[in-house]
C-alpha cells in the first residue's frame, strides 16, 4: 500500500471512529498511528487538523535537529552512546529515524550495538578504560559486579570467555588478588558438588590461570599449597 492510500485510509478511519462513537477517536483506535504521528509529530495536532482548528502546543513541536542535538549533549555527558531509556524523547527520535540504532547514526554517534542488550561496545570500551584510570587492580568477575556494576554477562556474551575479555584490554591476570575468605568459600561451593577439589577447578571458579591460583593459594596460606589449605579447610568444617 502507497502512501497516499494510507493516509486516505487514515481519514476515513477518523471519519468511521467519529461517527460510530460520536466522539473524536483515540489514538488507540486509530490505524498506522505510527504514520500519523511521524507526519503530526503529536496527537494533538493530528486531531486539530482533522478538526480544521488552529493547534498550539505550549512546548512546540520539537524539530529533529534539537531532537539530535539533545541526544549528542547526552552522549558527550554520559561518555558513551545513551540507551534509548537514557533520553526522554526515544520514543520520538525512533517515531523520526525508524530505530534507535538509526537515530544513533543520523546524530553521528559511534554506535555498535550488542544483540539482546541496550549496551554497545563503546560503552564497553568507556566504562573498562574508566575503571582502569582509577587504578583498579582487581578484574575480577566479582569485584567489577558488584562495584563497579559492570555487565560481565554480557562481555562475556560478546567475547566468548572472560578471559578472552581481558586479553582484549591488556588486562594481566596477574592483577587478580583474593582473600583467604574468598578462596575458602570458593573451595566449599566447590566441594559441594565436587568430591575432590583441584586447582584447575578453583582457577576456573576464579577465572584467572592455575598458575595465578596457585599463587594466590600459597599467598592467603602462609606458603603452604593446595593440600594443606584442604586439610585445614575440612578440619575446620569438622569442628564447626
């Protein structure tokens, strides 16, 4: 169907709804309100031009260039290309340009977008070099959830492995550094499941190499490997 025949199909809808309800319609009832409001920009001055009344919006009807322009000062704000739920008038920019991916190209913004995810990889790329300008020295999955609110899923997702995540940003394993409380109750959940517990299952809880576990081991314990810190790890459940 031609565009001409869908806005003639628009007015008789109007025309229909008005007579059937004995009311000006709803946008709700109406067909391909998606065109009509790309054309009106608004609902109400679609309903003022089927009324034949002069339409006055104390706000104005916005153009696209200060709809792209909003979106830019966002974007320069933020650091990294905004969410469409990061600006108040997404669903209008998507009403103009057709998808928010297509908004993010007509503002000229980089924009990669990650499937099934509001992020981007610049955003991505933003919030690692961030983290990395403050200093932080532990990358790990659990320090960068629950401190910096970092979506590891998702890298993952992208990248295949966290592992492979931090080879693409130069970050060492090297950096990792645990607790003695964090080794333990990573050698407990893993006991739970496993009869025997190895340090290949303790650097793949981790994320890190056996090499670093075996470091991080003998740093939380005193210089003693893997064995001693199971023995002492059960004589504690047993006396507990």
């Amino acid at each position: 169907m031609d565009s001409k025949a869908v806005e003639e199909g628009i007015m008789v809808a109007y025309q229909k709804i008005k007579e059937e309800k004995g009311r000006i319609p709803l946008s709700r009832e109406m067909p391909h309100l998606g065109v009509i409001l790309k054309k009106y920009h608004t609902w109400n001055q679609f309903v003022a031009q089927m009324e034949g009344k002069a339409y006055y919006d104390r706000i104005g009807v916005i153009s696209n260039e200060q709809i792209l322009q909003e979106i830019r000062s966002l974007y320069y704000k933020l650091g990294y290309p905004p969410h469409y739920r990061q600006y108040k008038r997404s669903a209008t920019a998507r009403l103009r340009f057709g998808t928010w991916e297509q908004t993010m190209k007509k503002a000229n913004i980089p924009y990669t977008p990650i499937k099934g995810s509001s992020c981007s990889l610049e955003e991505i790329d933003y919030k690692v070099n961030q983290i990395k300008a403050v200093g932080e020295q532990e990358f790990t999955w659990h320090q960068l959830t629950k401190k910096h609110h970092f979506p590891v899923q998702i890298v993952v997702r992208v990248f295949g492995s966290f592992k492979n995540f931090k080879k693409h940003y130069g970050i060492s394993d090297s950096h990792l550094h645990l607790s003695r409380a964090s080794v333990v109750a990573g050698y407990t959940n893993l006991r739970k499941y496993n009869e025997r517990v190895t340090v290949k299952m303790l650097s793949n809880y981790f994320e890190c190499s056996t090499a670093v576990m075996m470091r991080i081991i003998r740093e939380v314990n005193h210089g003693k490997g893997i064995n001693d810190l199971k023995k002492q790890i059960e004589k504690s459940t047993i006396t507990n």
